[in-house]
C-alpha cells in the first residue's frame, strides 16, 4: 500500500538516504565513484590520487528487514596500502556523534588484530562522517581529527586514527561554491537533494565520477525493490522529524501552561494571561 509520501516520478531520489548512500557508493562495482568522492575528501591530487580501492559489501539488505537498529548501513573500503575506509551518514542528530564516531573507528581498528599478531600490523582507519545537522562549533563545513600533543599541535601521536565531518548544514551556508577548483564541492552539490537542477548537471559533465554515480543512482532508481526500500527510509526519517516536532509543541503547550497557572495564582488578570501566553480563557479557567 503507497503512502502519500510516495515518491514522484519527476522528484530527485535523495542521494543521502541511507540505503540509497549504500547502494550507489558500496557495492562492487561502484569503485570509480567511490575513489572520486574519496579522493575529494582526503584531498588527494596529482600524483598523490588513490587509484584503486576494495569494496567491503555490506550484507544484502532488503526492504522487509530494513529499520532494525542493528542495520547499519555504512561503506566500508580498503586502500591498496591497507587503510580502512568508513563512511556513514547520519541524517539526525542523535546528540552522540562524537561517541559514534569514535565507536565506528575502534570496531574497524581493533577488529584486524587476529590472537598473537602484532600492534604493528593494526590498520590505519579513516572514518568519514556526512551529517544534516550542526554538530562543531566551527566555521568550516569540513572537519578533520587527528591524536594531536596539546601544546605543539603539529605533533601527531599516530596516523592510525583519522575523522572526518562534512557537515552539509554549514556546506548549504557557504557564499560561494566553487566547483571548478574544489572536487568536494562538486560532490556535495551532488549530494544535496536540493541543488539546483542546472548546477546538478553542470557537475555532472564536469566530473566522470560523479557521472558515474548518478548513472548508478538512476539504474537503483529503477529497480521497484530497491525503491521501496528508499521509501522506508525516507518515512522513517519523515516519521522521526514529526515526532520531535510533536515532542516540541508539547513541550511549549506544557510550558504556557505552567507560566499561566503561576500568572493566575499572583492575580493577574485574565485578558493580561491571555496576551501573554495565547492561552484560551477555558484553559485559563480550568487550571
């Protein structure tokens, strides 16, 4: 049975909905999107540009299973010099960011180690976090976190713990994009659902990878259990905003309430309560 949250056919697929991020960026053969999206942030150029990298599939997720709190649906990669790659994105602020993240980083980091092998042989890990929602307090749309000596930050304790944040809130904030010189920027003109449908294209002649990702984000788009799945997603995000917004009308509801029945046991008058607080005088009346 479709909902009245049915997707369109005329409406752009959101490429930040969880399951659509996994089957478009983690799947074998999306390795040429991947490395163009991973090369953009890690700011690799040149000579320096990862040329290959090793797709770690998650479980085949489908739609009747999707919504249980252990689905996790994060890309997971492997560099040609053995550095794991995991990226997640995270659409609500569950206000648990930083333990998450470290959470993510310490399950990749300490899962390499097999019973008598040697520190030593521990994975670099590098956890790329696309959060919709301000979470830093900080001016740039993209972070990063390193194990830095307080006092003289150019000492790094090790290179085996590495996260990024690319905080699309702060991104949408920007004055000015520049998708000529900054591959990040082209990516996360794609990822926006809601850029503009000429700036969208524009990207996508520009960058072959991110060609290669809206081909495959069209192909999923196509495919009517993928779809559903999509849809799940997006109700269970659609349902999860309503519900704080629900949460926050009670809230204030509650707070007029009490701010009222302190008003009324000091004297002050009715029409003076009422102005304040909006309340009806039958709500006044039955406090």
């Amino acid at each position: 049975m479709k909902t009245s949250q049915t997707i369109k056919p005329y409406e752009r697929l959101n490429p930040l909905n969880n399951y659509l991020f996994l089957k478009v960026m983690g799947e074998k053969g999306d390795e040429v999107q991947l490395l163009g999206f991973l090369n953009a942030v890690l700011d690799r150029t040149g000579n320096d540009r990862l040329s290959s990298v090793e797709i770690l599939e998650n479980k085949t997720f489908s739609a009747d299973i999707i919504g249980g709190k252990s689905n996790i649906l994060d890309v997971r990669s492997v560099l040609q010099d053995g550095t794991i790659i995991n990226i997640e994105v995270q659409l609500r602020n569950l206000k648990n960011m930083d333990k998450r993240s470290l959470f993510y980083w310490s399950r990749e980091f300490s899962k390499n180690l097999e019973a008598g092998e040697n520190y030593r042989d521990l994975p670099n890990v590098v956890c790329i976090n696309i959060v919709n929602f301000n979470f830093l307090n900080t001016k740039d749309f993209h972070t990063v976190f390193h194990l830095r000596e307080d006092s003289e930050r150019e000492v790094i304790l090790t290179s085996t713990l590495e996260i990024h944040y690319l905080d699309m809130v702060k991104w949408r904030k920007l004055d000015k994009i520049d998708i000529v010189n900054e591959p990040l920027h082209r990516w996360l003109v794609w990822f926006d659902q809601d850029s503009p449908p000429e700036l969208l294209a524009e990207v996508v002649k520009m960058d072959s990878t991110i060609k290669h990702a809206e081909e495959k984000q069209v192909h999923v788009s196509k495919d009517k259990d993928a779809l559903r799945a999509y849809e799940m997603y997006q109700k269970a995000q659609w349902d999860w905003n309503s519900s704080i917004y629900d949460a926050r009308e009670e809230g204030r509801a509650e707070e007029k309430l009490e701010i009222a029945r302190k008003m009324k046991a000091t004297g002050i008058s009715m029409d003076q309560i009422q102005t304040i607080t909006g309340l009806s005088s039958e709500q006044i009346v039955s406090l």
